[in-house]
C-alpha cells in the first residue's frame, strides 16, 4: 500500500513540474518575443546584370526594381532579414565598350523573383527606442532563392526554353537613418553571387544547346539591386535598452 502510495506521489509530482516548466517556457517565451522590434516595410530601385552579355560596369541600374522586406532586431547592431524582390534585368552588346561585343550585338532580358533570408550588421549602435537621430553604415548577406527564365540565343534572337530555380549569396552594403519615431530610411546596393552562368543565355545545360554557347563559360553570373528601403518599425521595448 505504501508503495501505491508513493507511485502516484511521485506521478502528481511529475505532473506538477511538467506544467511549471510549460509555464516557465511559455512565459520566457512570450518575454521573448515582446522584447524585440520589428521593421517592415518596402524596397524601390533598379537592377542591373553583370555577365558575358553588354556593359560590363558593375553598379549601372537599368530596370525598376521593387520588393518588401520584414527585419527582426536582436540587438542594437544585429537583425534578421528576410525579402521578397524581383525586377526584369537586361543587357545589350551595343551598351559595351568592348569592341567584339559591340560587333557581336547579343541582347536579352530576364525575369528575377527572389526569396532571400540574411543577416544584417551595424557598425554603429541601432537603439530605436531613443530619442535622437540614429545613423548606421551596415552589411548583409546570407541566402537567396531565385527563379528565372533559362535562355539561350539562336542566330541573335534571345529565346526562353522553361523556367528555373537557383541559389545565389548576396553582398550587401548600405546606410540607414531613423527619420522620425516610426520610420527608417536606407539607402543600399546588394550584390549577387549566382549559382548559374545562363541568366544571360550564354550557357544553356542542354547538351542538344550546347553549340549555342559562348563567352567564358567558367565564371557564374551575378546581378544587382540598388536603391532605398523605408521600414516601419514596431513592437516592445527590448532588453537591451535603458529602462
């Protein structure tokens, strides 16, 4: 009998402590998530295509480009990003001032939808929650996914053989500054590194394409967004500022 006794004592117990510590994480939780300040807002700018086709300037934006993006600050000098952007980019040999593109008069345009997920750096103290005027250089990279139209070029004419998924690492620069108690505008360039080198139709993976390829074949390409983000910010006073 006094073992019976024991087991459920010690099965009350454990139930006991079980909702204690659910409480506990839920609270520390919820703390969490309510020390923290949030960003949203819009990205507007342009594009540009660095590669084997045109101008081989690497910041030259030549199409619109626009986006959202949601940042959750950790701190006063780091945050989580995550965008959504797209933009058309194009290139034309003519733009090139190398002679045997300008002779050779290749010409596309590209669909670019991308997802991106990164980490951004401040150099300065980012406090939101101040009072006075805060201004930052940053830097951000971490991971895109991207979708495009696979290409290639038949006798001068730019074709689109199926769309495609691919992965490219951004390198981003900029600078940002609070310009009222709500409100963040920055100014930046983003870089990006692709896993591809047929964003300008240079080289398809079709072997039945194959004869159709050109330029160096051993470099990927990359594109650019340049332009402004302006960020609503909201949410709780975060541990890390003075009470």
């Amino acid at each position: 009998m006094i073992r019976i006794d024991n087991y459920y004592i010690c099965k009350r117990f454990s139930m006991k402590m079980k909702k204690i510590l659910s409480t506990i994480v839920g609270l520390f939780l919820g703390v969490s998530l309510q020390a923290q300040i949030h960003e949203i807002g819009i990205f507007l700018g342009g594009s540009n295509y660095i590669g084997d086709v045109g101008s081989t300037t690497y910041i030259a934006p030549n199409e619109p480009a626009f986006g959202i993006l949601y940042k959750w600050n950790k701190s006063p000098r780091h945050s989580w990003r995550v965008s959504y952007s797209q933009s058309t980019i194009s290139a034309d040999d003519l733009d090139s001032k190398e002679a045997s593109r300008s002779l050779r008069g290749y010409h596309f345009e590209n669909s670019i939808k991308e997802l991106s997920l990164g980490l951004e750096f401040n150099f300065f103290d980012f406090d939101l929650h101040t009072l006075d005027n805060k201004t930052t250089p940053y830097v951000a990279s971490g991971i895109n996914l991207f979708r495009y139209d696979n290409l290639y070029i038949q006798s001068g004419e730019t074709k689109t053989n199926k769309r495609q998924n691919s992965i490219a690492i951004p390198i981003i620069i900029g600078i940002k500054s609070k310009i009222s108690r709500s409100l963040i505008l920055g100014a930046e360039v983003g870089a990006r590194y692709t896993f591809t080198d047929n964003l300008d139709g240079s080289n398809p993976k079709e072997e039945s394409l194959s004869a159709l390829r050109f330029g160096n074949l051993n470099n990927n390409d990359w594109y650019v967004f340049s332009g402004f983000t302006l960020t609503y910010t909201f949410g709780e006073k975060p541990c890390y500022c003075p009470q």
